[in-house]
C-alpha cells in the first residue's frame, strides 16, 4: 500500500483538523495519523486511517513510524510520498486567534487592560489553518519548503480590545504599563489564579 500524507500531531486541534479536511479530499487509505500516545491507535484505525507511533523523545519511534519516508525531529512537520522519493513541506502555523485571552489575561468582567507593550500579529482561526494546511498537501510548487501560513491582516492587542468592546457594548481601557509594573498589575487583576512569577 501507497502512504501519501503522514500528519503528526494527529490527536491535537490543528493536526486533527489537518486530518479531517485532507480525509474529505483523499482516500483515507494515503493516510497515516501519527501520535506520541500510541493508545491513540483506536481513534483513527476504526474509519480506515493508519496510525503511527511517532515520540520526539523516542527516536527509535520516529524512525519505526518514518520507516522509507523520512526520519524527522521538527514537531510541526508534514510529508508527502511522491513516486520520486520524498517531498516534505515544514509547515509553521500562526497564532491561533481563539488564544487572544491568554495573550490579553483577558476576562468577561474585565475593565482595565494592562499591556507591557503592543505590536501588530496576524491570527488565524485554528479551522482556517488546518484548512490552509491540508489543501498546501494536495497541492504541488511547495516542496522542500518552510511555509508560513498566517492570517490576512496584522492586529494589535489594542485593536483587538476595540472589537471586543464594539461586539460587547463593554468599555475595556487598555493602559500600557512598564515590563515590570505590568507584571505585578496582571498578577494582582489575574482571576485565573497565577500570581506573580
């Protein structure tokens, strides 16, 4: 049997959503999931899917799981079997945009929003990287090639507050506060527990 597509990470939100679109695309059976937790096996052997044992801390792992294809140490990696021998793609997803609260120690009952700084980030949706991901696979033009997958437009944190407080009616103040001064501010307005460092 042809293996074409080997998605690592398959158990997680975006190697998982990887695997789903690329499923509605491709015969399941050019497909390998892999997984550090080889119990994992079950969730996707069931719909016709291979799995593979691949552990970044077991080496032996990774060779058993790439045996033919490639043997690999980055985390975020994606390969495609061609008749010609292997074609990778080293695909570096961006910043997930449902993560914003953890990079605002953002609240509902949130009032005054510390920053130590601000700077413009191009998030994605993690469905729209997955999205992204799957159909650069079933394409050619990329191979041996470090692709950056991003969102169309940079935002800061800032702007971020602004949507947040037009789509809520809320007025969240954003105060810009030195490294260390933000630090004690946050520890001391964080609800989620964590304290100061």
């Amino acid at each position: 049997m042809t293996l074409k597509y080997i998605i690592t990470g398959a158990t997680g939100g975006l190697g998982g959503g990887v695997l789903q679109q690329l499923s509605k695309h491709v015969p399941k059976s050019d497909i390998a999931a892999s997984s550090s937790r080889p119990e994992a096996a079950k969730h996707f052997e069931p719909p016709g899917i291979q799995f593979r044992h691949a552990d970044y801390q077991d080496r032996a792992s990774l060779e058993k799981a790439f045996t033919g294809t490639l043997h690999c140490s980055n985390k975020l990696i994606v390969l495609k079997r061609s008749s010609s021998g292997i074609v990778y793609t080293s695909v570096r997803e961006g910043i997930y945009a449902e993560a914003f609260p953890l990079f605002l120690n953002y609240y509902p009952s949130l009032k005054v929003l510390h920053l130590p700084n601000d700077g413009p980030v191009a998030y994605a949706s993690r469905a729209e990287l997955a999205e992204a991901t799957a159909n650069l696979m079933m394409q050619d033009g990329y191979e041996k090639e470090m692709v950056l997958l991003t969102g169309p437009k940079a935002v800061t944190l800032a702007d971020l507050v602004v949507a947040i407080n037009e789509a809520t009616g809320k007025s969240i103040v954003v105060e810009t506060l030195p490294p260390k001064e933000y630090v004690k501010a946050s520890a001391k307005g964080d609800q989620g527990g964590r304290g100061e460092w």
